[in-house]
C-alpha cells in the first residue's frame, strides 16, 4: 500500500499534539483529586483508575506510535509489536470494564438498592482489580496463541489480528465483540438508562406535588378572600 509520506507526518504530529495535551491533562486531574479530600469518594474511585489506564496507554504506547510515524513504519519489531498491541489490548480492555463497572455503581447508588456508604472503599479496590485482570486476561491471550497481534491500519502500530480467518484468530476476535464490546456497553446502556428513567420520574413526581401545593395554597387563598368579602 502505497502511503504519502505527508499522511505520516500528519499523523505523527497529530499523535505528538494529542500526547502532550493528554498528558498534562491526566496528571492535572490526578494532582487535584491527590490533594483535595473532598474527592476521594467512592465513585471518584472508578474515575481516577481509568484516568490512570489513559495515562499508561498514552506513556507506553503513544511514543512508539509517533516515533513509527515520522519513520513512516513499525520501527520496533516483533517483540516490539507484540509488546505494542499487548499493552493497547490490556488497557483498552480494563478501561471498558472500569466504565462498566462505574455504571453498575451509579446504578446501585441512585437506585438505592445499595446506600453510598455501605459500597466500602476495599470491595471498589477489589472490583477494580478484577477488572484489570479481566483486561490483562484479553491482552495476554494473543501472546499465548489464542488469537495474534499483527501490524494494522498503514503498519505503525500494532492490534489483534481482527482480518484472519483462522480458528484461532477468529474466535479471539468474536469473543472480543462479545464479552469486550456488546455485554458492557449493553450494561452501561441499561444503567445508565435506568438512571435517567428514576431522575425523570422523581423530578415529575416532584413537579406534580409542587404544582399540588401551589393549586392548594390558591385554593386556600381564594376561600379567604371570599370569607372576608362574604363574611
């Protein structure tokens, strides 16, 4: 595939603008969650841990995209691209499973099928966790001949084999769509769907006992003008 050197270029310069900007706005929050008590909710919890997945995808596996691109090739090998699409799979991964697990917390939370504080901070620590293995799990499946990394796109960064017709590759590749893609955004669907369907009830029901309110102070308004007019 025959790839204008200014498409590199651009991509590399692009990759290298959007490198800084995450960079300094990842630890920016990260300062002020650190130093500020009030945060460290736990909800806030979830937040932070997929601030630090964003963060080690851009420090591991940014440079070698930008350097690939300015050379206008994979300039790290094998091992390096085994190394590339293991760390890209394994965060990328963990960083779905924390969102969807954000969303079961909310959903628990405004629910109230769990009150904010019986959701301790090491049952959160534990649940994040798991997620991490579940993301390492599907980064390190392909390193063990369940599926593969290959080269994509214009071959400056690497990713699961997702055009092989291989066995092997192929059920890698459909599980991925099944339990990485489908089931959690499905979850963080319904979720986050449930929420707003309680939020818009309550806020109704509140409108309607408002409105309820203001109709009886009328009410009550007019029968004393009218006792005092009749009276």
């Amino acid at each position: 595939m025959d790839i204008s050197s200014n498409v590199y270029y651009v991509i590399g310069t692009i990759f290298s603008i959007l490198f800084i900007l995450a960079l300094l706005e990842n630890v920016a929050v990260l300062r002020v969650y650190h130093s500020c008590g009030k945060l460290h909710i736990q909800t806030n919890m979830w937040i932070v841990a997929v601030i630090y997945c964003d963060m080690l995808i851009v420090l591991s596996a940014f440079p070698l995209l930008i350097i690939s691109s300015f050379s206008k090739g994979f300039m790290f090998g094998y091992y390096g691209c085994q190394w590339d699409g293991f760390i890209v799979t394994t965060l990328g991964t963990t960083s779905i499973f924390l969102l969807t697990g954000l969303s079961i917390h909310r959903y628990l939370i405004m629910t109230s099928i769990f009150k904010p504080n019986t959701i301790g901070r090491f049952r959160i620590m534990m649940a994040i966790g798991l997620c991490f293995s579940f993301g390492l799990f599907w980064g390190t499946m392909p390193l063990v001949a369940w599926g593969s990394f290959e080269l994509e796109g214009i071959g400056i960064s690497c990713a699961p084999d997702w055009k092989s017709r291989t066995l092997s590759n192929l059920s890698y590749t459909i599980a991925m769509y099944l339990f990485v893609l489908f089931i959690p955004v499905a979850i963080i669907l319904i979720c986050y769907i449930s929420i707003l369907l309680k939020i818009w009830r309550e806020k109704k029901m509140r409108s309607a006992w408002i409105q309820k309110r203001s109709v009886m102070r009328d009410v009550k308004v007019t029968m004393s003008v009218a006792f005092v007019i009749y009276c």
